[in-house]
C-alpha cells in the first residue's frame, strides 16, 4: 500500500484540473441518458399512406377515416390516377398505399365480399409489420362488426355475455405487469445505466493509467518505492467514486425526468452495482495494458462497446440471437447487469431471483480482474 | 548528504558491479561490467544509442533484475533488495517525467508524499530544493508552462526532494538550450561537493569532459574506465613514437582523403571544419601542410592533447575490429 495516499492526493489534482473529466464522467452520462431516453421512442406511429378512392362514397370514406383514426397512419395524399399512386410509393413520401375498387360499397351492400389493396413498403421491416397488423386488425374489427348485425337481424348469436348481448366467443383479459402503460423508457432507461457506467469508466480508468505510460512519469514511478498495489489503489479509488455518484445521478434522472419507479429494494442494487464498477474498472485496466497510447486505449475502449450494446440485450433479445453471438454476450459482464437492473427496477426482484445473474457478474468480475492484475504486474517487471 | 550519515567512510565505493549482466531473450544489453564508484563521484556514462547505457541504469535502480553477476548501491544489492535502494536514491531521466497538469508545488509535493516524508518535513524539504534550484518564483505555475530548462530544474528538484545519496540522471541535458545545460551542469557540481554520488549518462563530450569519472559502453561492453586524465594518457591511444595534431585548411575533406592515403599518418578523423591526425614522430607540421594541403594558405598544423572524443573512437575502432577477428576465428 505504500504510496496509496500519495497516488490518491495527485489523482484527484488531476481530476479536479481537468475540467473534461468531470464533464465526462458527470455531464455526458446524463445528456446521454435524456437522449437515448427519448430517442428510444419505438412505439411507430404516423406511417404515411396514400389513398386511391375509386370508390368515394360513405362506406369507402368510413373506411378511410378509421384508417387514419388508428393513429399508426397518417394520410398524406390522396390521388386518382394509377401513376400517381404508384410514385407516392416509389417516391417514399407514402410508406402504405390503399386502393379502393369502384365497386366496395356496392359489395358490402350487396352483402358480398368486399376487397381492397393495401400495398406496404417492405425495406423498413419493423415499420411494415405494424402496418399489416394494424390493417388486418382493423379490417377484422369490420368484419365482426358487421358479422354481428347480421346476426342480431338472424336473431343468432355466437356468444352471449351476462347481460345476454352479443359477445365474443373467447375473451381474452390481459394486464400488463411492470410496465402498465407499455412506455419504452421502462425497457430502454434501466440498461442504459449499465452501458453508460461501462463507457464512461472503462475509458476514464484506462485514459489515466496510459496517460502515465505515454509521458513517462509510469517509469518514473517505478524507481520510487511506491508499491504495484498502492499504485492501482490510488489510481482506481477516485474513479469508484465518481462512478457511485454517476450511479446516483443516472438513478435519480430515471426516476425523476422518465418516471420509472424502482419498485425493488435500493439495498440489493448498491451492492450490485458496486459489483459491476469493480468489473468495469477492471476493464478499463485491462485495455490500459493492452493500449500503448490514449488513441488505442479509445480504439479498445470502443470495441468493447460495441458488442457491450448490441449483444447484450439492451437492444436486441438475446433470446433471438443465433448462438455464437449469444455465446458473445454471455461473457460481457454489461449483459448480466443488465439483467439485474431491469430485474431490480421494473420487477422488485429479489437476489434469489437473480441469483444466475448475480453468479454470472461475480464471475466476470474476478475472471477480468485477475487477467488485467496479472498482466498489468507483468508490464511492470 | 553528509558522509558519516550511513557510518562509512567518504572513500567507500557507492557503487559497485562485478561481471553486472543483462539479456533480454538473445539480445545481450550489459554484458560482464565491473566497476566501482566512490562517494561524491560524477560518473559520467557515455556510448552510442542502445549501447545498453540505460538499461545499466535500471539495474542499478532496482527497476530491472540482472540476469548474470552482481551490483550493491549504498551496500545492498540490487537484486536482493531493489526496494531499499529506491528509498535512497533519485532517478531523472531523459524524458521530463513531470505532471504537465499540475503546478510546480504540486509536483514537488507528490513526490514528497511518495517517498513518505511526514508533514512537516515535506514542507521543509520542498522549500530547501525550490530554494536550491531557484524555482521558488514558479510555485503556483502548472509544469507545463515552464520552459525547457525550468523543466529540467523541477524535475532535479523532484528527484532529490527525499534527500537521496545516489542520483541517476539518464541524459538529463538532451534537447535543452546550451545556458541551461551549463546551471544544469552548476547544479550538479554543487551536489557532488555536498557528498552526493552521481551517474549521469549523456551525448555531450563537453560534459563527459566535466565529470569526475567516466565509463564508456560499446556493443553493451564497458571498454573504458576511469578519470578523463588517465584515459587520455592510456598509451593505447597516443602509441610510444607518435604525436597527434591538428590540421586546419579550407577543403578537410580532401585533406582527409589524402591523409588516409598517407603511411606515416596513423590515423585520421574529421572533428567539425578540421582533422585530427596521429602521425608518426618523425613527421613535421610543414611536411603536414605539403602533404595535405599545400596550395592552401591556411592550412596549419596544431600539436594538441588527445580529447576524449579521440579516446572513444579509437576504442570503438579497435573494440569493433576485436569483434570482427574474434567472428573470422569462430
């Protein structure tokens, strides 16, 4: 430990000096989460159509409006030539196009089936998956309607409720747990906190330590008698406790600026939390041995970040991944975390319920710390 | 600092090798160096880049384990004990290992606080080096603000505020301006006067000139040893029936030419705009001039001493040729 307080006193110089710092480890995590906060916004809504109404009258102008009624479209022309039709689509400026024929409201007068053409931009999947699924809702909420006139009129019914009106045959009553109102910062903001700690102090911890390296006062260190250990202590320590208060900082602007409670007990996340700043500070170390300058150490820090996002399930469900990928995500700690936070926050989990994930964080951590122990005391023979 | 504090005497040696080695996988950086050097000495260290100057350095720091013979700084042993020598010794190397971010006070404090001076003789000892090397006036002024030489001052007064006996200095002078190099150079002597040993390795033969003793590594050997004085009068140098002079003229390079071609000149050298020559005894400055140069007005020989630049070329010369013998026979 020798050396610890004299390594701890200069760190703090620093930080206190370096403005950037600071505004790295405070600021950026939080303009960071208010962006992703907010971006994160994939409720879709709004996709553009156009409508070709051969048709015109009440029944096809009903249709039309309950189309745009469901909110998920928004008509933004209407034509009545073929050509113009087809480059609204072509063009982009209509991502849905709905043809009417002349003949809809006599058909459905007539008690005949009715067709319309809906034509959907495939290129964004997810949006074009909401549009058949909003179409094929609407137009079998029509159907039904419909079915049940006709069977009032033939004094027959699938289905009666208590009160003995027409009903359907199944129904289904869902709740939502956790998350009653479907909003996505639910889903998106308590993962971010795991990839923002990771960003900030991976980089942080591994800038400061290559630093030293790249102007040499590393070497100059080492002919004094400070200890390996006291060395690592000192350099660490500040930065644990930037990462807390960050912690408390990105807790407090999910409760407060994005309304998600955290329904479970703030004496298991602490600890929890504690764990992955430790796992994280150990990669930040991890790369300091690995970068000869504070370019590669970003370089690094970067590649780590990446499968850190995609693979972890902060985005996408791991559940989905095909397996070597899925096998990518088991050794990030971040994927662990994660879960823990979500866990914790949304949940009310308790440790048993997260035990696999606790299990499986203490192993990345002792795993990570003792590679990047081990190699940074061997650059130092 | 002061010569009873460890109980030795003031002719004791501080430091001393015997066969030190070196290797890094096959390269061989040090190999079997064996020398001594006494309290209050400058030693300076001198050989061309990746001679192994620094890497003896290391050794003798406690910052690199020899891989063959032995080394004792103060009396300890430098592979038994590196942790006890660092507590006495000061490092300053080539490159200004300062906190370019913190202030001249802060940097001198740090190095107070890791070398665990309590608080009131931190306080103590950071007056007396600022004081020392006059960069008192800059306390409050971040490092990286100072120039070259300030620099250079701070990082000395870093490296001696725990009051070390032993001060290593690995081309302290490199890429400074001549001025500084000088109160650099002050400030050493001043030093070695208060009794403080000290290594220092570097390019400058003005500075080699100024040392007490000198070591000269070659191809990771020490091929000389001992005071300025002795090595130029080491017969190997100036041969029993020679004299060396200078020759100044307006063309040296096709001076030298013909010099080269002449049997009766030993050797020959370019040394800036003139030549040293080592000629035979019998040879007179006029038969120089006819020989060398003899259109030329001002052309002029000089009998002179041999410089220690003389001295490592020579050495370097012969060590090479040793080599190349030693090779064929092989």
């Amino acid at each position: 430990m020798k050396g610890f307080w004299a390594i701890l006193i200069k760190e703090f110089a620093h930080i206190r000096r370096d403005r950037t710092t600071i505004i790295f480890a405070i600021l950026v995590p939080a303009v960071q989460l208010t962006i992703f906060g907010y971006a994160a916004n994939v409720t879709i809504e709004n996709i553009p159509m156009v409508v070709m109404d051969l048709d015109g009258r009440q029944q096809s102008r009903e249709l039309i409006q309950s189309m745009g009624n469901t909110r998920t479209f928004r008509i933004v022309d209407r034509v009545v030539s073929a050509e113009a039709f087809r480059r609204a689509l072509t063009s982009g400026r209509a991502k849905v196009g709905l043809l009417i024929p002349p003949n809809y409201s006599e058909r459905l007068l007539r008690r005949e089936q009715a067709r319309i053409q809906v034509l959907v931009d495939g290129s964004d999947s997810q949006v074009a998956q909401t549009a058949v699924n909003t179409v094929g809702l609407l137009t079998a909420t029509m159907s039904i309607g419909k079915a049940q006139v006709a069977a009032e009129l033939a004094q027959f019914a699938a289905a009666r409720d208590e009160h003995g009106a027409q009903a359907m045959a199944v129904e289904s009553r869902t709740r939502l747990l956790y998350n009653p109102n479907l909003l996505d910062a639910y889903f998106f903001v308590p993962g971010l906190i795991a990839i923002v700690l990771q960003v900030v102090l991976a980089f942080l911890t591994s800038f400061s330590i290559v630093k030293e390296r790249e102007t040499g006062t590393l070497e100059q260190l080492f002919v004094t008698p400070v200890s390996p250990r006291g060395l690592l202590l000192g350099k660490l320590t500040p930065y644990v406790l930037l990462a807390t208060i960050e912690m408390v900082i990105i807790l407090a602007l999910m409760v407060g600026l994005f309304g998600v409670p955290i329904q479970g007990s703030l004496m298991l996340l602490f600890p929890l939390g504690g764990l992955f700043i430790f796992t994280v500070l150990g990669l930040g170390l991890l790369i300091s041995t690995l970068a000869r300058t504070q370019l590669q150490a970003m370089q690094i820090s970067l590649l780590f970040m990446l499968p850190s996002v995609l693979l972890s399930g902060f985005v996408f469900p791991r559940s989905e991944m095909p397996w070597p990928l899925y096998a990518v995500g088991g050794i990030l700690p971040v994927t662990y975390f994660l879960q823990i936070l979500r866990g914790i926050v949304l949940r009310s989990a308790d440790a048993m319920d997260l035990l696999p994930n606790i299990i499986g964080l203490a192993i990345c951590c002792v795993a990570i710390l003792t590679l990047s122990l081990s190699r940074f005391r061997k650059q130092l023979d | 600092m002061k010569q009873n504090k460890t109980g030795q005497p003031m002719d004791e040696a501080v430091i001393q090798t015997d066969h030190l080695a070196r290797r890094f996988g096959h390269f061989i950086a040090v190999r079997d160096v064996t020398m001594s050097i006494p309290r209050g000495a400058i030693f300076g260290l001198l050989g061309p880049n990746g001679s192994g100057k620094s890497t003896l350095i290391r050794m003798l720091c406690g910052v690199l384990r020899p891989s063959g013979g032995s080394g004792r700084v103060l009396g300890v042993d430098v592979s038994a004990d590196p942790e006890a020598i660092k507590r006495r010794i000061g490092y300053m190397s080539q490159k200004f290992s300062l906190y370019s971010d913190l202030t001249v006070r802060e940097n001198l404090e740090f190095y107070a606080r890791i070398y665990g001076l309590d608080r009131q003789r931190r306080a103590q000892r950071q007056e007396a080096v600022a004081t020392w090397t006059g960069i008192s006036q800059y306390m409050d002024r971040p490092a990286a603000q100072l120039s070259g030489g300030w620099k250079q001052r701070l990082a000395l007064a870093c490296s001696l505020v725990h009051e070390p006996e032993v001060l290593f200095l690995d081309e302290p002078t490199a890429g400074i301006d001549p001025v500084a190099r000088r109160d650099l150079w002050d400030l050493l002597f001043d030093l070695s006067h208060r009794g403080v040993t000290m290594m220092v390795s570097t390019h400058y033969m003005d500075e080699a000139e100024r040392c007490t003793h000198i070591g000269y590594i070659y191809m990771s050997r020490m091929i000389a040893l001992g005071r300025p004085d002795q090595l130029k009068a080491d017969p190997a140098i100036t041969p029993e029936g020679t004299r060396r002079w200078e020759f100044v003229c307006t063309q040296p390079a096709a001076a030298l030419a013909r010099a080269r071609a002449l049997p009766v000149i030993r050797d020959a050298t370019m040394f800036g705009d003139r030549l040293h020559l080592l000629a035979d005894k019998a040879v007179s400055p006029e038969e120089l001039v006819a020989q060398l140069a003899a259109t030329d007005p001002a052309a002029a020989a000089r009998q002179i001493p041999p410089t220690l630049e003389d001295v490592f070329v020579l050495l370097s010369r012969k060590q090479s040729s040793n080599l190349q013998e030693t090779e064929k026979a092989a």
